[in-house]
C-alpha cells in the first residue's frame, strides 16, 4: 500500500479495516528502537512488536482473548505486563488480569491470579504491583504483589461490617445459556440483587 506523508511525516506503522478502527497507545522500547502496538488485525486483541522503522518482529501475545492495554514494559528483562480478559477458562470473560509475557512472546504469566477484576499500578522499574480487586458479591481489597504475582501483603480491604450489620445482602451473580443450551451468553454475566434483610 501506498503510505501518505505529510510534509516530512510519514507513518511507522499503517493499519486499515473495512470497520471501526479501534488503536491504543503505542509502547516505546529503548527509546523508540522498537514499538510494541495492539492491534484487532486477527478479530481478537493483541499484542506486536515492530522495529523503529515500522517492520513487524514477531507477535507477542495470541488466541481467543482480548488484551485491553499496557501497563508497563519492564525493558531491561524485556517483559511487557498487560490487562487482559477472556483468557481464565470458567470465569466471567469480563474479570480483567495483570498478566506479564517476553517482548519474543514466550513465559506468559498471569500475575494476579483469582476470579475477580483486578484493578493495578506498578511502579516504574516494574517491581511491585498494586492490585485492587473484587466481585459485586465480595469485600474489596487490595494487595501488594512483587512482578511474578507473589503477594506481598494486604494494604487495605473494605469495612462492609455496618452495611452487613444493617441487613444488606450481596447481589447473586448467574448467567444462562443460548437457546443451544450450551453456549453462555455472554451478556448473561449478570446479578440479581435481594432486597435487604428486615
């Protein structure tokens, strides 16, 4: 394809869709030497590796899953962390993960493990994790985790004792099956919420 330059600028890397063209922000490496761009080029959400000059490396992520964005690059082990959801077998494909994967795509690994949304901070020499998570039918808490999803020690977890005192009920999540009565509709992750206890 032919690349469009204005004035001097022409693009690195060039992607085009017959749809809606959704991009996220472009991860530098070594000070731009290499780019690692998300792209839903195969119709999931994932993770590639380009040199300075916009030639595709390798992919680093792959299958049925959908990567959400970067948290940090870790350059000098060459590891990306990212959020991403889908991946867990038997949980809800809406609960994201901090997962962690070499920049050739090899040692993928989930660092915040358990059927929650987990929420995350790093901090910048990708270190420590921060991990925020929960579900509607449990207590909020969060977590202080080394890179390779040891946990560290609990920070914080919430004080639901008053509203559990009062009568409150956690909402009951379900899901149900497509008129096949095997698939799970993915809409379907839902909750039922009680009314409270007299």
């Amino acid at each position: 394809q032919r690349q469009m330059c204005i004035r001097d600028s022409c693009p690195i890397i060039e992607e085009r869709m017959n749809t809606y063209q959704e991009v996220r922000p472009l991860a530098a490496v070594g000070d731009g030497k290499e780019l690692i761009q998300w792209s839903e080029r195969d119709g999931w959400a994932h993770l590639y590796l380009y040199d300075g000059e916009g030639n595709l490396k390798n992919r680093i992520t792959r299958g049925p899953w959908h990567v959400d964005q970067i948290v940090k690059v870790d350059e000098a082990k060459r590891v990306v962390y990212f959020l991403a959801n889908g991946k867990e077998k038997d949980e809800n494909p809406y609960y994201e993960h901090l997962y962690r994967v070499g920049l050739d795509g090899s040692g993928l690994q989930q660092v915040t493990p358990g059927d929650y949304f987990h929420t995350v901070s790093m901090d910048d020499n990708a270190a420590f994790v921060v991990n925020n998570y929960s579900r509607v039918n449990t207590i909020p808490r969060t977590d202080l985790m080394d890179s390779n999803g040891r946990k560290l020690m609990t920070l914080e977890e919430s004080d639901f004792s008053g509203l559990l005192a009062a009568g409150y009920q956690f909402p009951e999540p379900f899901k149900v099956k497509a008129a096949d009565g095997v698939t799970d509709l993915s809409v379907s992750y839902t909750h039922l919420t009680l009314p409270t206890k007299a």
